[in-house]
C-alpha cells in the first residue's frame, strides 16, 4: 500500500480535472480525495497499489484534454481513512 500527495499547477480549474482524476483513480482502484485551491492548483491524497497510485500519477502529469499541467510535486503521506475516491470542495 502506498499513499502520496500530490499537488498540480497549471490550467487545471475549470476544465473538469477533479472529475476526469476521479474516473481514472475509480478505474485504478485506488482510494483519496482532490480538491481544488484557492491559488489555482488542484491537490490530490492518492492511496493504494504501489503500480495503481504510480499510473494515477502519471495521468496526472498530463491531465484532460482542455488541462495545461506546469507542474506536478508528489510526497509521501498517510492513507485517507475514508474509502473510495471523492472530490472534496
């Protein structure tokens, strides 16, 4: 089991990041939330299968179509103890 954060910069409000992360994590598999920040970012606690929670990562990196991603930092963090994926507000 593996737990990051994540925080992305970029043109990521406004064109349906939170929700396209949130199908692709329910198709991993893997459990967390996203939110999105008051600066413009989008942060994200990603928990689950080491390989899972690394290809979530990765599609992060790039985002939706109408997504310009800048720059994506990870950590390590502790598990979300809700199950499941949600966008947070």
């Amino acid at each position: 089991m593996t737990a990051r954060h994540v925080h992305v910069t970029g043109r990521v409000q406004g064109v349906s990041f939170r929700a396209w992360a949130r199908e692709r994590a329910l198709d991993l598999g893997v459990s967390g939330w996203i939110r999105n920040r008051t600066d413009g970012s989008v942060e994200a606690v990603i928990s689950g299968a080491s390989e899972a929670v690394e290809a979530l990562i990765t599609a992060l990196r790039t985002g939706p179509p109408a997504a310009e991603v800048e720059d994506l930092r990870v950590t390590a963090t502790d598990a979300p103890a809700e199950p499941g994926f949600r966008i947070r507000d």
